[in-house]
C-alpha cells in the first residue's frame, strides 16, 4: 500500500482542549498529528466508510474503535 503526506493545520481551539487533546495523545504513544488522524478514522469507520489501514494495512479493526476512544 502506498503511503501519501497528509498535512493538516490552521485550526484554532480553545487552551483548555489543547491539554486536553496533548495529554490523551500521549498516552495513547501517539503524537497530537497522529491521535487526530487516528480519531478521524475511527469516525469514519463508525460512518460505514472501508479503507485497509490508517498507518498500515489492518491496523484499524472495528474492535478498536469505539472503545479505546471513550
């Protein structure tokens, strides 16, 4: 599967969300980029929308969506 840059900027939000969103990126292991495309994904997921992986080929089942975002 070939990978493609995806970049994402320009959103501004309020001080207190950004902690937030930081702090659960992190410890998710992820980084703020990688959390927010991750979180998209499962969304799209839960929309009825197919794509093979996020990162890489699988590593988004439907076992890990719902859950692991609450």
């Amino acid at each position: 599967m070939a990978s493609a840059r995806l970049f994402l900027n320009g959103a501004d939000v309020d001080r207190q969300f950004r902690e937030e969103f930081f702090d659960a990126a992190n410890r998710a292991g992820m980084t703020p980029g990688e959390f927010a495309i991750m979180a998209a994904a499962e969304k799209m997921t839960r929309m009825g929308r197919s794509f093979p992986g996020v990162f890489r080929k699988g590593d988004l089942r439907p076992t890990n969506t719902r859950s692991e975002a609450a």
